[in-house]
C-alpha cells in the first residue's frame, strides 16, 4: 500500500510518499480501508520533532474509511462497516489497523470525508465548550483562529450554549466565514490590537474564557484579555511553544486559571469518546453544526497540503484522499 512516512524531522519536504507492507489485524484489532484522512496542527507538530515518534513514522491521527479485515476477538465491528476516528497513528495512508474500541460508527446519511473531517476538531470543540469551561448564557469568549477548522466549529457550538462569541482571524475572507459560523464580534488581528479591542467590546471586564491554540505571539495578550476568575485555555501552539513563566502573574490579574488540555484526555474512555462523537456527527447530520470543507489533496500530495496549513492559507478542514 502506499502511505506518507517521514524518516527524520523536519518541514514538509521530509514527508515521503512510498510503498509499505499492508498491515494484518490483531486481536481486537480491524483494518480499514481508508477513504479519507484529515490534516491537523498535531501532524506538523510530530513531522517537526517538537511531539517525536520513533521513526520511521507514517502520519495522520484522523480518518474514515470501511472495515475491510478483522482480528480475532473483535466484537463491535464486521466487515463492510463504515467507520471513523481520530488518535490511531498512520492514517497518511492507503490502510489503517486501528483498535476496534477507538473507532466509531459513521452515520450513512454522512460521506467519509464528513467522517474524517469532523472527528478530531469537531470533538475538540466539544470538549473545550462543554466540559473544559462549560459555557453558559451571558458568557463572552474569545476564541483565536476563528476561521480555523477547530474554530469554526467552536464558534457554533459557542453560540449553542449561548454565549457571546469574540473572534480573532488574519483577513476579510476569515472574518466573513468567522461572522457566517456565528461569532458577534470579529477582530482582525494583523489590523488591530486585539487586547485593546477586547477591552473596548467588553467595557474593560475581560472575558470570561480565552480559547487559544495559537500560542507564543497570543498568550500574553490573551491573559490580559480575561475576566478575574477567566480560564486561560491553550489548547494549541500554532506560533510555537508558551516560554517558561512564573505562575504568579495568574495571581496579580485576577486569580486566573490557565489549563493545557488534550483531546485525547476527555475521550480517553468508550463512553466518552461515543458521546462526543455522537453528538458532533449527529448535529453534522440534523445541520445543526456546519462543517466547511474546501482543501482537499491527493495523498500523494501531503506535503503541499502541510504547507498550506503551515502557511495559513486554509480555512475549514484540510483532507488527504488516498
């Protein structure tokens, strides 16, 4: 099968497009032909070594596809069933063998790029609004990246709890999508000062929740955006890495929280993971949520669609189709 591997760290031009062995199923194991995979932050992340894996390493932690093997043991899947997941390594590729537990079933009113595309960045909005700081009517938020593929999908589900929604995005064609999903506010960052005008859409109160993925040139700021009692909710470091600071600083303005959540902690159990699944595919499907989807490459062409990521040229979800 063919499959995008990298055999050292780096920028795009390390991802390699080559042959490797089609893998078996084990026990409690099923393969799944895979036929579409979603690009994420997380990927560039593991290409450039800053979250290593032992190499050679095939990426992609996202996709959806049709079981096409079994392993013995298995009982939630049988061949023919259409599937989808995110947090199973190797899913550049033409074949996956993913755990069965760590897979979910995808609605036949849903395509699979729907199915690859929503899982990973559907599930971390849920989470961020639902359970990280579960917001709540009368609440302001701002959320970094608003035209983003997590962002998109944040705003939505922002307003679904009622909330007021203060994004920040790079250009016009960001902010109109930004203003389409919802958001009542947008900030065009490379303009404006967003702290500043943060502070003047909120008479000086702050915001009761940042949701920031962008990092070192946000963090800052961000902090000083809040609310006393704000949550601070790095969630990403598309800018790079938060330098070393001293805690203190959450003390001096205003008794702050500031939490580094993962995915994969909040859907770390079965129950959890089909619940925040469910949802999110069930809202896809009712047209509840909107996921855009406008970039999608051949596998072949991984690499270009990093750089494009990379380069913030994307809005929406990024796809690979095998």
């Amino acid at each position: 099968m063919k499959a995008v591997r990298i055999h050292r760290f780096g920028g795009p031009e390390v991802m390699q497009y080559e042959d490797v062995p089609t893998p078996t199923p084990g026990p409690g194991q099923v393969l799944v032909k895979l036929a579409a995979a979603g690009v994420n932050y997380i990927d560039v992340y593991q290409r450039t070594g800053l979250y290593p894996n032992p190499l050679p390493y095939t990426l992609g932690l996202e996709g959806a596809g049709t079981v096409v093997a079994v392993g013995p043991e298995v009982t939630l899947f049988k061949e023919g069933d259409r599937v989808a997941y995110t947090g199973i390594p190797g899913s550049y590729a033409e074949y996956v063998v993913a755990p069965e537990a760590r897979l979910v079933r995808l609605p036949d009113e849903l395509d699979f790029k729907v199915g690859a595309g929503a899982m990973l960045q559907g599930m971390t909005a849920h989470y961020l609004a639902y359970s990280t700081y579960p917001l709540k009517p009368g609440d302001t938020c701002l959320i970094h990246a608003a035209a983003g593929g997590v962002g998109l999908l944040l705003v939505q589900m922002a307003k679904q709890c009622g909330a007021r929604v203060i994004g920040t995005v790079s250009t016009e064609e960001k902010a109109a999508l930004a203003r389409e999903a919802g958001a009542d506010e947008v900030i065009l960052y490379t303009q404006q000062d967003f702290e500043a005008e943060v502070k003047r859409l909120t008479n000086g109160k702050g915001v009761n929740v940042v949701y920031d993925s962008v990092g070192k040139t946000t963090f800052e700021k961000s902090l000083n955006c809040l609310a006393p009692l704000g949550y601070m909710v790095l969630y990403g470091q598309s800018s790079g890495p938060v330098p070393p600071f001293d805690p203190a600083i959450l003390n001096a303005k205003g008794s702050l929280f500031l939490t580094r959540p993962s995915l994969f902690h909040y859907i770390a159990d079965r129950a959890s993971l089909e619940k925040r699944a469910g949802d999110v595919l069930g809202w896809i499907a009712s047209g509840k949520l909107k996921l855009r989807m406008e970039h999608t490459f051949p596998l072949a062409e991984a690499a270009e669609a990093h750089r494009q990521l990379e380069g913030r040229r994307t809005t929406g979800k990024v796809l690979l189709l095998p």
